[in-house]
C-alpha cells in the first residue's frame, strides 16, 4: 500500500511512472549516489578534523609567542628605565650630582 492506494491494482507503466517521478524528485536515488555522497562526507569530516588540530597548535604556538613577546617587553622597558635615571653609570654605583 503506497498512501493508501493499493499497489496491486496499479499497471506496470503506472509504477514505471511512480517511480521516475520518485527519481526526478529525489526522493529516491540510486545506490552509487548514496555511497557517493557518503565518501564525501567522510573526506570534508576527516579534512575538518584535521583543520581543527592544526588550528589547536597554531593557537599554542600563539600563545607561547605571546608570553615570550610580554617578557621581551617587560625586560626592555625595565632596561631602558634603568638607563633613563639621572645620575647612571651603567655597571657602577649611583653617584649623587656636584653642586
């Protein structure tokens, strides 16, 4: 029974017709296409994993570089603070200006 109409009561060319209008409207396709379909699918999975690791290690790497670039910063600015005080000698004591 298809909907409520009985299937043995339809001529053959009626179901030929049936089922090319199931085809052209697919909802009903052929075996290649689903095995097809579901290849593809698997390779855009596997690709899109694979994008998600590597996009993982590119954000650690990110972030190791971003740690390494604040301390770089933090010991030039200490340097240079170091070296804008008056009265400095580098590697000596501080010596308080003449008067």
């Amino acid at each position: 029974m298809l909907d409520g109409i009985h299937v043995i009561d339809l001529t053959p060319s009626v179901l030929l017709g049936v089922t090319v209008l199931l085809l052209l409207t697919g909802r009903l396709i052929p075996r290649t296409t689903l095995t097809d379909k579901a290849a593809e699918s698997e390779r855009w999975r596997l690709a899109y994993e694979k994008e998600r690791e590597a996009r993982a290690a590119s954000d650690a790497q990110t972030q190791e570089l971003l740690e390494v670039a604040h301390l770089t910063h933090a010991i030039i600015d200490a340097w240079t603070t170091e070296v804008r005080r008056p009265n400095h000698i580098p590697g000596g004591a501080d010596v308080p200006p003449k008067t």
